[in-house]
C-alpha cells in the first residue's frame, strides 16, 4: 500500500504561494498549448465543412488551390456530358462552373494602404444549390446578369464599406452589395459572391478556376477518378471528393500554426517544468524530517517516489485544468489570417475537441513528471538517519 | 543470552567523514528480554541513538550482528528491513515526527496501510490505539490543533497500531514539560506492564529512567552496567 493521496494533495496547500505560482506557470503552458491545438483544429474544420460529401471538386492538376487552377471552357463543357454527374430538376448536369479570383479590400481599423486579400467567387444558381450551408442573413440574393455581390458574414464583419447599399469597385467596375451571408463554420463566410458570368467578364477571364458537381451516386467517384486519370481530356485536370480537397488545403496553415505553436510551447514548457522542479525540490528540503519518519515507518524509497511524484503531478493537472478552463472561453472568438494556399483572407474560430484535452492533459503530466522526478528521486535517496536528524 | 528478544552481538558503528574514520560504537553486546523496559543514558555523542537506531532497523553495523525476535536484522536487504520495520517496530521521537498535514487518526493508521488489514479492521486499530492513549476525542485534530504532550500520545499511538515487538524511543520526553512528561512516561509504563511491551528507550531524563527496569550507561561507545 503506497502513502495516501491525500499526504501529497494536502502537503501542497502548506506552502500555497509557491504552489500557487507554479500552478499558475504551468495553467500558462496549458492555455498556449490548448489554443495552437485549437486554432489548428479550428482551422481544419472551417476548411472540411467548406467541402460536401456529396460533391466533387475539378482543378488543374499544378494547382494546389482554386485560385491558382484554370479549367478551359472546353474542358469544363466535355467534364459536364460525363454521366456520372446528377441531374438536377432542368434536367441539366447539377455541377456549377466557378471562376475565383481576389481583390484588395481594407479591415476596419487598418491604414490607408494596409490591405487584405480577399476572395471574390463567381457562381452559377448550381453553385448556391449545392453549397446548403450558405444561408442569407441579410439583403437579398445577388441578380444573375447583374452587378451585384453578397458577402460572407466573416468578410462584413471586419472589412470597411461592405453594407448592404454600398458599393465597391474593382475590375473597372462598380458592384452593389445587396446581401450578408452566413455559411455555418465553413471557409465560404470569407467569400464574396457574384455572379460567375459577370465576373468572368469584368476580368476578362477565359477559363473557370474550378468545378464542383454533385455525383448521382458517391460511389461513382472511382470511376470518375479513373476516367479522369486515363481520357486524354481530362490529362490536364484532377478530380477530388470536396472534402478531401478542403481537408487538404487547410493542411498547410494548420500544420505550419501545429508546429509554430507547438515549439513556442515546449519552449514555455522548460520554464514551467523548472519551476516545478523548484518547487519540490524546496518541498524535499522542507519535508525532510517527514520523509525520515516515513521511511522509518516502513515505507519503500518508492513509495516516497511515488508519493512526491504525484504531489508534483497534481500540480501539473491543476495547472492543466486551469489551462484549459481558459482555453475554452476562446472558443467565444473567431480570427482570421491569410490562407497560405489562397493568399486571401479567411476567418476561424478555436475548437475544443477531446483529443486536445486528452493532449494537453498528457503534455501536463509530462511536465509534471519531469519536473517532478529529480526531486522526488532525491527524496527516495534520502538516508533515513540523517533525514530524521535534520529537523 | 538465550531469552532476548533484542540480541546485539560484538557491534560496532564508524561513521566516515571525509577521510576519518569516527568509531561510535565499539565491539558492543546487549541482550533485552522480552517485556523488559530498558533505558539507555549516558552523555551526548556517547552512542546511544546510534545503538537504538541500529535496534531499530533504520542504520546498519559497520560489523557485528543485530537479531532481533530471531531475525538477523543486519543481513537483510533494504528492502526487506523496511518490511520488517513496519512489523516489528514502533517508533517513538523526541519531536514526534506527527506528519503535519494528516489528522491524529491518519497519523495512526499510516502503519497499518503497510498491512494487509481492510479499511474497517484498520479504523478498529486505529481506534483501539488512539483509546489506549487516551485521545479517542482528537482523532480528527491535526497535529498543529495539538499540544506537546497530545501529539507525543498520538505517536506512541502510531507506535503501537501495529503491536510491534519492540517500541523504541528516542528522548520521548525531551520536548515536553514535566507534566506532560509524566503522563507519557506513565502511559510508556502502562504499555511495558498492561501490554508487555519490550520498550528501549534513550534519556537524558533521570526521572524518565527511573520508571524502565533496568537503565544501561553508554559512555565512549561502551556499554556499563547501572
């Protein structure tokens, strides 16, 4: 039978401002460690509710993302025969030919020549139907044939002028915002959208960036795929689920925040870790007389182990737990940066999941273990006659 | 000394201390029946707490054996001393050594957590003890809600839970006043007599002395008779 829990929980309340402190340091790890893992998480989820099961997305094989692929409208018209595309209502392919593209717009509060990417999405009506999650909250749906826009509610809330009524002006022309759009947690709530023909024209563009179609059936993908990869027509282009491509594409900021943070945080760790380390080694020293009593008792070195262990564990689970407590209310707020594969703007939020509980709780435990163990070793190899002389 | 239950044969202790050899014991022997209440006096540094922590377990010979109850205690491994400790031993210190932050009952029970005894046989154990000492209305007190003399009675509670062969104290009175003295000289006694409990005890204390059967002089290392 090991030393009773309640010696080493209780044995840290005798000296509360150095074991509140080293909480508190460790409670700072925690915090910075849960928010990297959720604004990475955040990051991906935004990206993946972006794309539909249902749906399959068409690039240029170079392109790693929309704004870079260019789809010809030879090839965009030879992809919509294919049969494995559904039907929709009209009896037309239900596939929407977009064109993206970015233009330069000022957040609230930045100076005159401080400007944003954000990016501007022609659709086709397909495009809205098979994109559900984007739901109007405000004004009305832009005119087809007109030079309107509606704006994603992350883009109307940080950027100047995007008022219903207002109008902004790029490719030598003035566009009205008639509407404000929500699109659930997904990438589309940075968007702007228009009219795919309107913005095919005002760019002089000559080719679609992507193509997303709705599959008759889900598992008509692998074929698709395979056309894809065998039929000269298509040598040029790549077919992927929407999801995945979404997934994909939210790898690259969300690994590079992963391993930012992740860093930035081991670093803050040793920190943390020392002062543990202090913490118990002055616990040691003070206990000195206990730890004698305890051994003359008849208690193993390891139980002693066990026993400073755990009190230096506790601290780095209460500091967790603190830490994570703090992170959660982040998940109140949404930021935003510049999409690595886009180059524009896109906003997300912080997500909590189990997994970063169970990773923070584990790092913790870490800490606490390493910066537990010197001391309590020392403690285990104290010399039962000499502790209990020392008082 | 075919009736000891304490057998401490040609022992002696040399502590190091850088490169000197300090000797504290030399080529000592006693005996300590079973039930006898003995006292060990004699100057500071005359080896007293050496030889009872030797008796205790919790220090080793430097030569020389140490059996106690049949058990050649100076050949055991750490491991096992320790094991053995927390059957035969009950510890009695001069300041104490009541662990700070758990209550006059855990205090009691920590030995018994060493035992195979269920949580309900321990809290008889531990009840029993903490009567014996006379302290059955401070089980919940914390040490620091103690006096002197309460938290000295809580450790000889601690001492005898687990009915060890022998209590070994270490100037038991030494931090208390002569009152409390007393009734913890008194309730030594009572264990002595009422329990037959073999009791070695160091004293500076004459009057402590006086109530142990029999008082050995250690003087230099060496042992004289009273």
């Amino acid at each position: 039978m090991k030393i009773p829990l309640s010696y080493s929980f209780r044995s840290l309340w005798t000296r509360k401002l150095t074991t509140f402190l080293t909480i508190a340091g460790v409670a700072l790890v925690a915090f910075v460690f849960t928010a990297v893992l959720m604004l990475a998480n955040g990051i991906k989820d935004t990206m993946v509710a972006t794309g539909s099961d249902d749906n399959a997305i068409v690039l240029r094989k170079s392109a790693e993302s929309e704004t870079l692929s260019i789809i010809t409208f030879d090839e965009a018209n030879t992809i919509g025969t294919q049969p494995e595309i559904a039907v929709g209502s009209d009896g037309q392919p239900l596939m929407t030919k977009e064109v993206l593209t970015i233009i330069n717009l000022r957040k609230h509060g930045a100076g005159p020549s401080d400007l944003s990417n954000v990016t501007v999405r022609g659709v086709t009506p397909d495009g809205v139907m098979l994109r559900p999650q984007v739901k109007l909250t405000e004004g009305r749906m832009f005119n087809f044939g007109a030079s309107e826009l509606i704006v994603g509610n992350e883009i109307a809330d940080r950027f100047d002028g995007m008022e219903i009524g207002k109008t902004i002006k790029f490719a030598g022309r003035l566009w009205t915002i008639v509407g404000h759009f929500d699109a659930g947690k997904s990438g589309f709530a940075s968007d702007i959208w228009g009219d795919q023909n309107q913005i095919l024209q005002a760019f002089h563009r000559q080719a679609y960036s992507s193509i997303v179609m709705r599959l008759r059936d889900k598992k008509d993908f692998s074929a698709l795929k395979t056309k894809f990869e065998s039929d000269p027509r298509f040598n040029d282009l790549k077919i992927e689920p929407e999801k995945q491509f979404y997934a994909e594409q939210s790898e690259t900021l969300s690994n590079f925040i992963s391993i930012l943070g992740i860093v930035i945080t081991v670093i803050f760790s040793f920190g943390a870790m020392i002062g543990a380390m202090i913490t118990m080694y002055a616990a040691v020293a003070n206990r000195t007389v206990e730890i004698g009593t305890l051994r003359a008792l008849g208690f193993q070195r390891r139980s002693v182990l066990g026993a400073f262990l755990i009190e230096s564990l506790f601290i780095a689970l209460l500091g967790a737990g603190i830490g994570l407590v703090c992170a959660l209310f982040l998940s109140f707020l949404t930021i935003s940066t510049t999409d690595f594969s886009s180059f524009s703007e896109i906003a997300f939020g912080f997500t909590m999941t189990p997994s970063i509980v169970i990773s923070t709780l584990v790092f913790a435990t870490l800490m606490g273990f390493v910066g537990g163990f010197l001391p309590s070793f020392r403690a285990a190899r104290l010399d039962i006659v000499n502790a209990l002389r020392s008082g | 000394m075919p009736d000891s239950i304490v057998e401490v044969k040609n022992v002696s202790k040399i502590y190091k201390r850088d490169t000197m050899d300090i000797p504290v014991l030399q080529n000592l022997s006693l005996g300590v029946p079973e039930g006898e209440f003995l006292a060990l006096m004699g100057p500071s540094g005359s080896g007293k707490t050496t030889l009872l922590n030797l008796i205790a377990g919790i220090d080793r010979p430097s030569s020389g054996s140490i059996n106690i109850a049949g058990t050649d205690i100076s050949t055991l491994s750490e491991s096992a001393l320790a094991k053995w400790r927390s059957r035969h031993v009950g510890f009695v210190f001069q300041f104490y050594n009541l662990i700070p932050v758990l209550t006059a009952y855990e205090n009691v029970e920590l030995p018994l957590l060493l035992t195979d005894l269920s949580k309900a046989d321990r809290k008889k154990h531990v009840e029993t003890a903490l009567g014996v000492v006379g302290l059955s209305d401070r089980i919940h007190h914390y040490p620091k809600q103690l006096s002197g003399g309460q938290e000295q009675r809580v450790a000889i509670a601690r001492a005898i839970v687990t009915d060890p062969t022998i209590i070994v104290a270490d100037e038991p009175t030494g931090d208390l006043d002569r009152k409390s003295a007393e009734d913890v000289l008194a309730l030594l006694e009572q264990l002595n007599q009422e329990f037959k409990k073999t009791i070695v005890m160091v004293t500076h204390d004459p009057a402590a002395a006086e109530k142990a059967h029999k008082t050995r002089h250690l003087d230099k290392g060496e042992l004289s008779m009273n």
